[in-house]
C-alpha cells in the first residue's frame, strides 16, 4: 500500500483479503461514517488511518498517547 494517505478499492480488497464488490461495500460503510461524522469523504478513496482503525481496533497514529 506504500503507506499512502488514502486507499482505492484495490488497495481495501488486498489488505482485508476479499473481493472487489466486498471492498466497495466496506468503503461506502467506512465513508457514510466519516460523512455522518462532518467529515469531507471521496467515493473510490478510504482514509488509510481509518481503514486500519475499524479494521483492527487501533487508533490512527495521531491520536495515540504515549504513557512514557
């Protein structure tokens, strides 16, 4: 994925291992979210950040707090 900001659906279906159809699916969920949220979403484009958030429960790289 090279570490892009925003994914295409390629991207979705190779990092969650499902098809085309499923990674649009996912991608219009992810986004309507976003939308409801106030935030501005691209169809056919996923935050990276995001994706990696809802996906394994981790929250995006800067919004983490560091305990040390």
């Amino acid at each position: 994925m090279n570490n892009k900001e925003f994914l295409n659906v390629h991207d979705v279906a190779t990092y969650m291992g499902v098809s085309i159809p499923q990674a649009y699916k996912v991608m219009q969920r992810l986004n309507r979210e976003l939308s409801e949220q106030g935030y501005l979403t691209i169809a056919g484009k996923i935050s990276r950040p995001y994706l990696e958030q809802r996906v394994r429960g981790t929250a995006p790289q800067s919004q983490e707090v560091s305990h040390g």
